[in-house]
C-alpha cells in the first residue's frame, strides 16, 4: 500500500494567537528607546490588523518596505525592528529563544485549530503525520498537549531550519535523499539533488508561510495546502485557503485519491 504523508507547520497553523509574538515584539522594542519603541509597536500592531496593507499610507519609505514585503507577523516583527530601528541579530535571536521558553512556561491564549487538529487525528493510522517547526523541540510536547494534540504526529521535528531544512526533509521523506527532485538534475537555484523522487503526490505539506512551507513542496511536484492569512498570494499552491477550517476538504480529498487529487501548482 501507498504511504501518505502529511508534513504539518506549527505556528499560525495548528494555534491561532497573537499572544506569542506580541510577546516578541515587545521583547524587540525593549532594545529601543522608549521614543521609538512606542511607534515601533504601533507600527507592528498595524500589521496584525491589515497585514502587508498596512503599508498604505506609511509615510516612511523604509517601514512601507518592511510591513509590504514581511510574509507573517513574525517577519513583520524583525523587519520592522531591524531595518527601521536597528535591533541587532544577536538581539532578534535572543527575543525568539525566550519568546519560546516563556509560551512553555505561561498560556498565552493559544487558540487551537481544533477543526484541522481533529482531522489529522481522523487521519492516524492512515497518512504519517509529519510535525516540522522551525521551533526547537524542548517544551514542544507541552504546547502540543495544550492544543489537545499531544501524541497525535508520528514524528516532531524541531529546529528544522526552513526552508532549507524542509527542503532536504521532504525529499528524504520521499527517498529521493537531500534535495531530491522529481525529474532527477537540479532543484532550486541549480543545487545538486540526490536520487530521483517517484510519486510526490504521496506528500501533503501544510503550511502558512509560503517560501518556508509551500515552497519546497511545489519544486518536488507535491501536494500543497497554503493558509494564506493576509491574501499574500506569494506563489502556487495546489489550494490556497484563509483560514485552515477552509483546506479541510480538500485534505480528505487528497487521502481519498492522492495521485488524482489535482495539478500540484495551482495559481495561489
């Protein structure tokens, strides 16, 4: 029999919330001066209203160019942070490790997607589940137990390094070894692959970012679920959708009939 497998993101797909990088903004802005950490803020907190729209408007060219070009609220964070106001890489790297340890240690309200959740609980036994995050695995177990999806993947994986990381994860996965293709010859930029991939349909990547997540599942031929927040539309995706509650269908139909389940790079 045919193995399915499902590889599913983390943030912003499995929980709904801005309590986790709110907290993160605000660790950013405390490497400001109070005069800039409150605009800085403002500026942020425009993005999670309008998204990339927040640009409209933006009297300063550079924060135009970082709310327009951020993909999330996370990037929308450290764009903002570093190209307007100057917060360093060591400062940026720090605020995301303690923004992890502190959603471990404190419920920020994290809202579980709970109708994909059930899905990919219906769905054990039948598709390996595939749980990849650029999140480091310490203390994973516990926010997946505080979205009621403890045990539910077949497999965590931590510190991806996305997308390069997802890059060589789903050819593996596939058995077309690191940076594996479905042609064979050269993926992405002109890297050099390992062996050939057969039957990419067989993956489902489900993700909310499209060059983290969507990205390197298109360039092997597989499936795609893009959950695109803020109507981006930032590449091809088999479905793109607004909310997860929307891709649900067309998961189902994907596992009901995977090889003709549709063209793997649908306009987004």
């Amino acid at each position: 029999m045919t193995e399915l497998i499902l590889v599913s993101d983390f943030d912003g797909t499995l929980y709904r919330g801005d309590g986790p990088v709110r907290h993160y903004a605000r660790l950013l802005a405390a490497q400001l001066d109070p005069a800039e950490a409150e605009p800085y803020l403002a500026s942020f907190e425009r993005y999670l209203a309008h998204g990339p729209a927040a640009a409209a408007g933006c009297a300063d060219l550079v924060e135009a160019a970082a709310l327009r070009e951020s993909v999330d609220a996370w990037g929308a964070a450290v764009q903002l942070g570093r190209r307007v106001y100057g917060v360093g890489g060591d400062a940026v790297g720090e605020a995301f490790a303690e923004t992890r340890a502190h959603m471990v240690e404190v419920d920020l309200d994290l809202e579980p997607v709970t109708g994909l959740i059930d899905v990919y609980r219906q769905l054990r036994g039948k598709v390996r589940l595939l749980l990849a995050t650029n999140s480091p695995l310490p203390g994973m177990d516990v926010l997946l137990g505080r979205l009621g999806a403890a045990d539910l993947f077949d497999e965590v994986v931590g510190g991806v390094g996305k997308p390069d990381g997802l890059r060589r994860r789903l050819a593996a996965e596939l058995g077309g070894g690191p940076g594996g293709g479905p042609n064979g010859g050269a993926q992405s930029g002109g890297a050099p692959v390992g062996r050939s991939i057969t039957d990419p349909w067989r993956l489902l990547s489900v993700g909310d970012h499209w060059r983290n997540e969507i990205e390197p599942a298109v360039e092997i031929g597989a499936i795609t679920g893009y959950i695109d927040r803020f109507g981006r539309a930032d590449g091809p995706a088999s479905v793109t959708v607004r909310t997860a509650e929307e891709l649900l269908p067309a998961v189902f139909a994907w596992v009901d009939n995977p090889q003709q389940f549709s063209n793997p790079a649908q306009p987004a």
